[in-house]
C-alpha cells in the first residue's frame, strides 16, 4: 500500500496489487458506496495473472481513508472524491508512463467514473462502469420509495433472508458484506447533496464526452439499481447520444448488484478481462493528459 495527499490535505490510501512480470496494463478499482478496496483483492490477483498491475484507493469517508466517520466526505467531498481518483490515475500514470490505464467504477464508484470520464478527460484509454445506472433517475425513484432506502432495494427480494440480498445471489458473499465492519453505510447529507446535483447536472447530459474513449457497462437485469434495466438504458441511450462510438453494454440475466461477488463472477471476470485486452490493445497511454 502507500497514501497521498488529496488537494484538501486529507491522506488517501490506496491498495496495489503487482502481477510477477512486469505489467502490461494497469487497471484501477473505484469501488462502491459503503465498502472498501480490500474487497476487490479477488479480482485484482485475477487482473494479475493476466498481467496487469492494479490500483485501488480507499475513497475519502470510506476504510482506511476514512477521517471524520463513516460516509463523511468533508466540504465539497464528491467532487474531491473524483479528483482523488484523478489524481490516482496521474501518480500510476507517472510509474508506468508507457502503459495502458482502464478505470473500474463500481456502483458509487462508478458514478465517479462517469464524472472522471467528462471533468478529467485523457486519464484513461479505457472506462468499464458496473453495477452502474442513470444517477438522476435513480435517486429520483429512491426519493420516492421512502426513507428507508435499503428496504426499498431489498423489496424485490421477498422473502427476504437479510437486509443485503439485493447485493448477490451469492449469500456467502451477502454474510462477508454484513460482518465486515467497513461495510454497510450510505454517504452523509453533504456527500448526498454533491452527488446529486452532479447528476442533475453534469452527469444527467455527457455531452462532451471523449467519442473515442472505449467505455463498457456491465449490468445485472436483477440490480434494483436500474428498474428493470430502465435506468442503465438510459445511460447508455445518453451515450450514444453524446456521441460515443465504441460502446459495449452486457446484461447479466439473475444478476444483482454486486457482479463481481455473484455466482457467476467468474464468466463476469472473463468478460471484463476480454474488454480490458481489446482496450490495452488497441489504446495508448495518453502521457501528456497525465
């Protein structure tokens, strides 16, 4: 592992996971709401057998870079957030100037990746967005589901065995997610507020987007995210309407949110990894943007 400073002085930290040769790609994990880095080491040493070195940091209010409490992102906290995975990008970039970068965003993180990809354009040569919706709509039907946002993701799962089945078919993987003590919390209010007007706003309209820029997303038509897969139609619909021309969009029949801890996260992986060799094949590291 190792840290860095983030431009408001907090210290990030960031998982590193090395393949034995030397890499021929790097990928870097953002991961989701209410977890950690850690929980992606799995997929990491299967990226390594592949060859690429991966990077994951612990986003600000989340494990190891959690300063002021579960979820607290501080002042103007999403869009620092981005900029943390940004600044990552930049630091592997400048160790490995001659390779290939794709970005992984998962669920929350994903919805980072989706701003990274119009605010910090040129980082990446590739972006792959899991478990991933059309931001605006989605906290549009979950502000109209009550508080009780959980529930309300969970309620398609009855009878409900706890209050994370909409996580994985998986429930070994469900049980690790509860018992984890860096797991299971939602943003606070300001953290909440900046990511809702990024989707109100920015995210809500890509235009702008880099047209040549490979972008993959990666769906479970069970995650309750996307309402029956509405919400991730749309996203893609506003891509293609923004202009990206190297778009792939892969549904998951009986998947739920967390792919890559579902019963079939191996033929998950395989497909990533196929999209990442595609990506790290025909791209190039963009080194004047890093």
């Amino acid at each position: 592992m190792f840290t860095f400073t983030s431009r408001d002085g907090l210290t990030i930290h960031v998982h590193e996971w090395m393949p034995q040769e030397p890499p021929r790609g790097i990928v870097q994990i953002a991961h989701g709401m209410g977890e950690h880095a850690a929980r992606y080491a799995p997929l990491a040493r299967e990226l390594n057998a592949r060859g690429y070195a991966v990077y994951a940091d612990d986003h600000r209010g989340h494990g190891l870079s959690m300063h002021a409490g579960p979820g607290v992102l501080g002042d103007d906290g999403w869009n620092l957030l981005v900029d943390d995975i940004a600044a990552l990008s930049r630091i592997v970039g400048g160790r490995h100037p001659d390779l290939p970068l794709v970005l992984l965003g998962h669920s929350l993180g994903s919805f980072a990746a989706q701003q990274y990809l119009l605010t910090h354009p040129g980082l990446a040569d590739g972006v792959a967005l899991c478990g991933t919706t059309a931001v605006d709509l989605l906290l549009s039907s979950l502000s109209e589901a009550g508080p009780d946002v959980m529930a309300a993701l969970n309620a398609p799962f009855q009878p409900e065995r706890t209050g994370a089945d909409w996580l994985s078919r998986d429930t070994d993987q469900v049980d690790a997610y509860i018992a984890d003590p860096l797991c299971g919390f939602s943003l606070d209010g300001p953290g909440m507020g900046g990511l809702a007007t990024a989707a109100a706003t920015l995210l809500a309209n890509p235009e702008g987007a880099p047209a040549d820029l490979p972008v993959y997303i990666l769906a479970g038509d069970r995650d309750p995210l996307n309402h029956g897969l509405e919400f991730s139609d749309r996203l893609v619909e506003r891509y293609h309407q923004a202009g990206l021309r190297d778009l792939t969009y892969r549904i998951y029949p009986g998947a739920r949110h967390e792919l890559f801890n579902e019963t079939n996260r191996a033929e998950v992986t395989l497909d990533l990894i196929e999209w990442i060799e595609r990506v790290c094949g025909d791209g190039s590291a963009r080194d004047a943007a890093r």
